[in-house]
C-alpha cells in the first residue's frame, strides 16, 4: 500500500508545483496580499493548478511509455516501471482534473475558463504540438502565461504589461534552456524526442541568449517604469536587478558547464547559488513593498 502511494505520487510530480507559483505574481505585485478574498482564489487557483498540472504529467507519462522506457533516466518512472497501470493511471488522471477543475470553479468562472484553456492546451501539446519546432516551446510558455493570467486578471487584478513580457521571456529562457540540455544528453544517450532532430546547439543558444536579454531588459524597464513607482511607492526597486542578472548567469552556468537544465525546479533546489539569489530577491522586494 505504501508503495502504490508512493508511485502515485511520484507520478503527480508534486516538485513541479512550485511552477504554479506564478498564480501569485498578481497578488504580490497589486500588494493584494492582506486583502482575504483576493489570496482565497488566489490559493485556489494554485492548487487548481498543481491537480491539473499532475493530471497532464500523468497523461504526458501514458502516452510517452515506449518512449520512456527507452530513455536513460525516465525509464524509472512508475508508469514506464510498471509500478502503475495504465488503467489505473487513466483514472488517477481523470480524478486529479475533475478536482482541479472543481478548485478551478470555486476560484472564480474566469480561473475556470484559464485553467480549462490551460488542459487543453496541454493536451493538445501532448499529442501534436510538442513535435512543432521552437511552437513547442512557445506552448510551454503559454503555459505559465495563463498560470500569471489566473492569478490576475482570473481574480480581479490587472496585470503590469511588463510583468506579463517579462514573464514570457523568463519562460522562453526556460524551455529552449530545457531543449538544450535535452538535446546535449541525447547526443551521449541516442534516446530523444523527436522534434530535438531539429534543433542544434548553436540555434538553441542564440535562442536562450535572445530570450535571456529580454528577460533582463524588460525586468529592468519594469523596475523603473512610472506606473511601477506608483503602486509600489518606492523608486528603489532596481536594486533588485543585480540579484536577477546573477540568478540568470549562474542557471547559463550550470547549463554549459555542468549538464544541467533539464529539470528548472530541480536545479533551482539543488544550487546554493540559484537559491540564494532568489531569497535575496524575494526579501529585498517584500522589504521595500512593506
């Protein structure tokens, strides 16, 4: 029994959730956070999230199996092991949507109508979009686009435009980030999926860079705009940009020098440097809101 639970939730992946914390990027940055009504749906909406999120991962894993069993480290997942049936993972997914889904309602008919545009679009991703070169990382950004959409305009807030490109860059970096760890594993594995065949490493690399520089150019303009200095009351914001700049670095570092970069959140838990920087970022800011 204790195994069977185990490999079920292994197979909700719970470490991802932390990607549904961009549900909360409208609540902080509104300073809605002492507002009751508003950090309700907004608690919703992440849990909703993480139930969807797990109920894809679940999907992503039945229908990628061969595949899975074939690749050197996803070979160990409970539905490539055998640890779960298929069967049994069908309604293992089917019960973490419709909960999620029910979170989603109870969060508000505009989180609802999000989360469900974010099911789809992943599903969709799972059997086509994710063989559609470069498109595919887009879908993966569209992604926590909606994730920052839920946790704004879902609730009541209105999102800072630069947040929202700020947002997307970050999770362009992210995923051709990704693509390129997976395509450098490849080469020493031979196991891949199939739309790396189109993709190299010189193309993924400008691509990481141009992402990389929108990132830091539209976080910096966010920090100094007018409206920014408005809400937030202070100008000092862009004293935070050196902890940004040096979170950013460090991750291009693992990614070249150390094969990281095929799994953001693991990495994000397993350097010192990456974390410190985050908690130095997250203090500074809550600092100067206060």
């Amino acid at each position: 029994m204790g195994s069977r639970l185990s490999s079920l939730l292994q197979l909700a992946r719970p470490h991802h959730w932390l990607k549904n914390s961009f549900v909360f990027v409208g609540p902080v940055f509104s300073h809605a956070w002492m507002q009751a009504p508003v950090v309700r749906s907004a608690l919703l909406a992440f849990a909703a999230f993480c139930l969807v999120a797990s109920a894809v991962y679940v999907v992503n894993d039945i229908l990628d199996i061969e595949a899975d069993r074939a690749h050197p480290t996803k070979r160990t997942r409970p539905i490539a092991l055998g640890a779960v049936g298929i069967g049994e993972a069908w309604a293992y997914a089917a019960l973490l949507a419709a909960s999620g889904l029910w979170l989603s309602w109870a969060a508000g008919p505009k989180v609802l109508a999000i989360v469900l545009c974010y099911a789809l679009l992943n599903l969709a991703y799972s059997l086509r979009l994710k063989h559609i070169v470069i498109f595919d990382v887009f879908v993966i950004a569209a992604g926590f686009m909606l994730r920052i959409l839920a946790g704004t305009v879902g609730i009541g807030i209105a999102p800072s435009k630069w947040l929202i490109v700020c947002g997307l860059m970050v999770t362009l970096f992210l995923g051709f980030a990704k693509r390129r760890a997976e395509l450098a594993l490849a080469s020493e594995h031979g196991h891949h999926r199939r739309v790396l065949d189109h993709y190299s490493l010189p193309l993924l690399d400008k691509l990481i860079g141009v992402s990389a520089s929108g990132a830091i150019v539209t976080y910096c303009l966010y920090t100094v705009a007018p409206e920014t200095v408005a809400v937030h009351h202070t100008e000092n914001l862009v004293y935070t940009v050196p902890l940004v700049l040096y979170a950013m670095f460090r991750y291009l570092y693992l990614l070249h020098r150390k094969g990281q970069g095929e799994d953001p959140v693991t990495d994000l838990f397993r350097d010192p440097h990456i974390l410190g920087a985050v908690a130095g970022w997250a203090v500074l800011t809550i600092w100067m809101f206060a």
